[in-house]
C-alpha cells in the first residue's frame, strides 16, 4: 500500500539516484571486508543497532524498567543491569581502546 499507488509502479530512471542495495547483511559485511567498500549500513550504525537490542534484552532479564546513557554506554544508577553490558573475554581475545 501507498499513499499514491503510482509509487509502486514507478521505476528509477538511470540519471536518478539509487541506493546502495543489499539482500544479505552479513554478505555484505565480509564483501566490504574483501573489498575495503563502505558497507550498506555504516559501523556506528550496527553497533547502536546491536546496542538496542542488548539493552531490550538487558531489561527483560532483569524485568524492571531501566535508563540507558547512549554517550556512556552504561546503565544509569543500575550496577546488576551494567553488569550484564559485557562479559570476560576468551584467551587471548582482548577489548583494546
């Protein structure tokens, strides 16, 4: 459905813009790993993707309404729920900053 049908039919013409099209996140991932390319959807874009998934995950196993600092990337005033955020790293895998 749309608000005018013809959208639906309409096609792009060659001198309109397209956009970057993929039908496989995870393809496109190790495509642009292979290639050095931008990926469909930019890093920071995935992280707060992922990020927002976690947090709702986070909520539902603790079953209590939580604030979230985006800038922080914690839990505000929630020491359990902040310790959901990461886990220990394997051997010799590490975070570096």
């Amino acid at each position: 459905m749309a608000s005018d049908p013809k959208i639906l039919e309409s096609v792009i013409g060659p001198d309109e813009v397209h956009l970057y099209q993929s039908d496989d996140q995870h393809g496109n991932w190790l495509e642009c790993i292979r290639t050095r390319k931008a990926p469909i959807a930019p890093a920071e874009i995935g992280h707060r993707a992922c990020s927002t998934c976690l947090v709702h995950h986070i909520a539902m196993k603790t079953g209590r309404r939580l604030f979230w600092d985006p800038v922080r990337e914690r839990f505000k005033n929630d020491d359990e729920a902040n310790s959901m955020v990461s886990r220990p790293q394997r051997f010799p895998y590490r975070m570096s900053m």
